[in-house]
C-alpha cells in the first residue's frame, strides 16, 4: 500500500522508516528538502521512499486513492498543511493528522475536508523516539470504512495489538488526549517517588531501583525503564538536567474535558499544575525526572544534557518490552 508522508521530524521520519522497511512504497514531503533526499538515501530504504519537492508533487508521485499522513507540529501548521493538500488532492483521497491535535479540531477538519470529497481520519499515536524499532500505538478516528482502505498501513506501523479504530472523526485524537493526561500522572507520581528516595539518609542506587522495579513489581513500565536508563547514563543526582518541563497541550485538554463533564481528575489536574509551577520556581529533583523521562521517550528537549535517542543511549537504554509499553 502506497503512503505519503508530509513531515520528518522525530515522529513522522521514524513512521516513514517503518512504512518502507515493511514492504509499503512511501512518498516523503518535509519543508527543508534535504531530509527528505537523506531518508531517501539511507541503505534500509533504497528504491522505497520518492521525495516529493514542492508537496503539490505528492498527486503525481501517487495512484489514487491517496492516503496522506501529516506529521507536522500541532495548531496552525497542521491548519494550514490540511487547507493545502485540499487544493490539490482528489476526491476519494484520505488525509491521516498523526499529531496531537485537539479533538475538536479533528472534528471541524473531518466536516471541512469531506465538503471537498476527501477522506479523513485523526490517528493519535504514542511511541516517541522507538516507535520505529517496536512499532507505534496508534488509535483512530473517522469514517469505519476509511479505517478499512487505511488498516494495512497502521498494521504496519503499530506492534502487535497496538492499534484500534476508536470511533467518528476526533475520536483518535480524544483517546491519545486521555492517553497523555494519565501519562502526567503516571510520570508526576514516578518524579515524587525517586525524590523522596533521593532526599533519603540513605545512599540509594536509584538507577538499580528503578530497574528492580521492572522486574516482577506492580509498578514496572515503560516509563520505569526509561527511568532506569536516564539514572544509568545520568547519574542518580541528574546534575546535568534542569527540572524546566514543558506540556504541548494534551494534559491541559484532558483536564478542561473533565471539567465538562463533571468528572473529578485531581492527580492528573495536579500533575499539570506542577508543570506549570516548574518553570517558575528553581528546579526540584521531582522536575529533574519528568524532564528526563520526556527527553527519554520523546526526544524533547531538555537544559543541560544531550537528548536521548535510541542510537545514542545504547547499551544503557533498553528498547521497550512489547509486553510493558503502558505509555
């Protein structure tokens, strides 16, 4: 199945890697051309990948009907990719957002794109920096048979069991949304845990707890593996990182959802708070953490340390287990 893919940052290069080592010829589009021609080039992908240069090319380098994965920073820029794939692209034609847009823009972007004939589908996806080694999680919103026309191509890129059609246009990305609001949570709670160690009168290896955990206990994760793996590459102190730590929206979103609803989220309304307050006070070791464990799974960037990536954390960062990928 042939898949275009508009953007080759940290998630829609490693999504178009995926795509092509599994057998589907990708057309690839970023803004700066170059990355496209090196992803093009890389050995793995010889003779799988064309470059389309400028994005219009997208229509002649595919048969129909085409399916578009845009992967490109959430807000205006995924507005204005949309608006512009509409000019050209032909009926019957899907436009896949893999960002985390907000859900009732996926909905208002379904209506805008299906008044043009084109198909629509929002597919939240979680994975970060390894979904290309264990697959992407991806969860879908759209029409049932858009899903259907688009299933091989999600198979491909999620492990297995990892992906489900969630229901209408928004759905996906309303799932992904809750998805990360827990995952404030989950990581709130790991950042308190391993302070309070580390204040500790004890001369504790949090790197060594923190892999224990992963072995047989209720708490093992994902999210405790990467812990591991910062505290091994890092230091237990992490010295080298600033607790600055960001949110792109998601927790926030989940939280006014629940507001809405009635539906009392106080850890994850907490945990949002708290990132709030750390780009306001000097940084605690509960901040050092989360900033370490975004950098880990995501790649974002953090002050005072090298990002992460699967390349580069080598021997010290396990890939995480198929078994164990809550987040």
């Amino acid at each position: 199945m042939e898949i275009a893919v508009a953007g080759l940052g940290r998630m829609g290069a490693g999504m178009a890697r995926r795509l092509a080592r599994g057998g589907h010829p990708v057309v690839a589009w970023n803004r700066h051309a170059d990355v496209a021609r090196e992803l093009a080039a890389e050995p793995e992908n010889e003779g799988r990948v064309t470059i389309a240069d400028p994005l219009e090319q997208l229509r002649e380098a595919m048969d129909g009907p085409r399916h578009v994965i845009i992967s490109v920073p959430s807000g205006d820029a995924t507005e204005q990719m949309i608006r512009q794939l509409i000019e050209f692209l032909e009926p019957g034609d899907v436009i896949v957002d893999s960002g985390n847009s907000n859900f009732h823009d996926s909905q208002r972007r379904a209506a805008m794109v299906e008044e043009h004939g084109l198909g629509w589908l929002d597919m939240g996806v979680s994975g970060g920096i390894w979904g290309l080694r264990v697959g992407f999680c991806a969860m879908l919103g759209g029409r049932r048979e858009v899903f259907e026309r688009f299933e091989p191509a999600v198979r491909t890129l999620a492990p297995e069991s990892g992906y489900l059609y969630c229901g209408p246009a928004g759905a996906g990305h309303y799932v992904k949304m809750v998805h990360n609001g827990i995952e404030y949570g989950v990581m709130q709670a790991i950042g308190e845990g391993f302070d309070i160690m580390h204040a500790s009168d004890y001369d504790l290896d949090l790197a060594a707890i923190a892999e224990l955990w992963n072995h047989g206990s209720v708490i093992r994760s994902w999210l405790m593996e990467l812990a591991a793996s910062a505290f091994e590459r890092e230091g237990s102190d992490l010295d080298a990182i600033k607790g600055w730590v960001a949110d792109s929206g998601e927790g926030r979103w989940t939280v006014m959802d629940a507001i809405d609803h009635n539906v009392p989220a106080p850890v994850i309304t907490l945990s949002l708070i708290q990132r709030f307050r750390s780009r306001r006070e000097p940084d605690s070791f509960t901040d050092r953490v989360l900033a370490a464990l975004r950098n880990e799974f995501g790649g974002h960037a953090i002050v005072g340390a090298t990002p992460a990536t699967p390349a580069a954390a080598g021997a010290a960062a396990s890939a995480p287990s198929a078994t164990r990928q809550e987040s």
